[in-house]
C-alpha cells in the first residue's frame, strides 16, 4: 500500500470570489470556474516563462473538462490545487481540486491536457524537456487518487 | 428527426485571442453559456418565470474538445442538440463552426441537473423546458 498523499506535492493557487464573478442568482456560473481554471494554469506556466520562451513554444490545449460540486458565491475563498498526470513525449494532463478554504469542501474537479508545439506549429516539443521541472515535482499516478478527474 | 438551435451571433474580437492571435479556449466555455441561454430564451416562451421558481439549473459537468485555432475577424456559428434526458437531468451538446476556415473547431458537452433551492433535493425538469429539449434530442 502506498502512502503518497503525506508526501503530495501541488502548486496551489488562491482565489476568493468577487462580486462581477457572481450572477443575479448569486452564485458563480460554470464559466467563471472554468476561468478560473486557466488563471490557476497561467500562474503555473508563468513559472517557466524565462527569456523567449513564449517566442518559442505555445501550450496548445487538447481537451479539458470539469465537475461541479459545490455552488460559490461572493467572499468564497477558494484554493486551486494543481497536479500534472500522464507525462507523455508530447504532452501531459494538469488536475485540478478546487477546494474551500477553510471547510475543505470539495467545489470542482478539474482536468486539462495539452501540449507544447513550436511557435510556428512545425513541431511538438519534448515536454520533459521543455516544462519538466514545473510538471516532475507535482505530478501524481492517478490511479492512486481518491476522485476520478 | 432531431432539431438543431443555431447561434449565428458569435464574432472573434481582439478580447477573445490569445498572446498568439488564436482565439483562447475560455471562450467557447463562455460561449456554450451563452448559447445554451439564447435556445431556451427562444424556445421556452416562459424561460425567464421558470427560472424565478424554486428550483435552480446547475451545471454539474463540462467537458471541451478542441480541433483547430480560429483568429481574430472569423466568424463561428454555434450548433446546439440535446443529448441524453432523464428525469432531472439532461446533456447538451454544442458544436462550433468557423465559418470562415468552413470547419468544426471545437465541441464542448455539458450536463445540467435540476434541484430544489429549498430542500436541496434533486427536481424533475421543468415541464415547459422538457417539452422542447425532447424535439432537439439527438436520440429521437
């Protein structure tokens, strides 16, 4: 049996809820936690964005999809939990847990896989070599994982 | 045969692209809103008075496949079906178009449950909106 969780490492990002996120039946829609979802994987790109990076390489995203299960509204101090999963040659996956600060309710499960292709498009990059120190440290099985994302 | 809602509104501004010039994929999240809010203000004559009950329509998941890039100017016409009904919940199923590259660019899937804003409990589907989502089923 493995004990992985103890030692889990993530990159967190913290959000608390504002007013122009919620709407008349106030709560945050769908899409807002969906954006939410991007800002939390800018924050974890901005980290390797060194030199021309972006001149170089674009993250191409393939497919992503998310599970509500909590409503939030205004004041909600929500934190974003990111791991990466399935490190291929050309690219990998990013899981999201979106949790409430605080109660630890569970409000979304998150996923996103991409990969990185040359600016112009020619050709996929190696993501190990490309974002492997961002990805190495946070990356889980997810077959050892409590949700299914 | 099944119906098809086609949104035809949906322009690319220089506030949809990305640092590349590619449209970001948020927006077809916030597009698929959108969409879904115009078929039912156009097809549920009462929309708005169903919404103001005590039941509430919540997104319980989503799910966003993308095929090719669209640029700033292009335009896309979005393609609405219903998916699976059951009794409290049903799928959405949206298809952008970009007109100009004359190709899908992408297809996003929701589920939408109905519950209770009093006792938190699961509702049946509003009989208005059940009356119309059957004739755009994509299992008719």
């Amino acid at each position: 049996m493995e004990y992985f969780a103890h030692s889990q490492k993530e990159f967190v990002y913290k959000y608390v809820v504002m007013l122009s996120d919620v709407d008349q039946f106030k709560h945050m829609s769908f899409a807002n936690h969906l954006k939410l979802m991007f800002l939390a994987t800018d924050a974890l790109f901005v980290s390797c964005l060194k030199g021309d990076f972006l001149e170089k390489n674009r993250f191409k995203l393939l497919d992503s999809r998310m599970q509500f299960k909590k409503q939030t509204t205004a004041g909600d101090q929500i934190l974003i939990k990111i791991n990466s999963s399935e490190i291929a040659t050309a690219r990998f996956s990013l899981i999201y847990t979106f949790i409430m600060e605080g109660s630890g309710d569970l409000v979304n499960l998150g996923r996103q896989t991409y990969e990185i292709i040359s600016r112009n498009g020619g050709f996929k990059r190696v993501v190990s070599e490309v974002i492997g120190p961002v990805l190495n440290p946070i990356q889980v099985d997810e077959n050892h994982l409590l949700y299914k994302y | 045969m099944a119906k098809i809602f086609t949104f035809e509104n949906i322009k690319v501004f220089f506030k949809h692209t990305d640092y590349y010039g590619f449209v970001h994929p948020y927006n077809y999240y916030e597009w698929t809103s959108y969409v879904r809010e115009a078929f039912f203000q156009k097809t549920v004559p009462n929309f708005k008075d169903v919404m103001c009950r005590l039941i509430k329509m919540m997104t319980v998941k989503i799910r966003c496949e993308l095929f090719d890039d669209s640029e700033f100017g292009d335009t896309i016409e979005a393609c609405l079906s219903v998916g699976k009904i059951k009794k409290v919940s049903f799928d959405m199923n949206i298809r952008f178009i970009n007109i100009n590259k004359n190709k899908a660019v992408c297809q996003t899937n929701h589920t939408i449950v109905f519950v209770n804003s009093e006792n938190g409990k699961f509702a049946d589907i509003p009989e208005e909106m059940k009356q119309v989502i059957v004739r755009y089923s994509e299992n008719d």
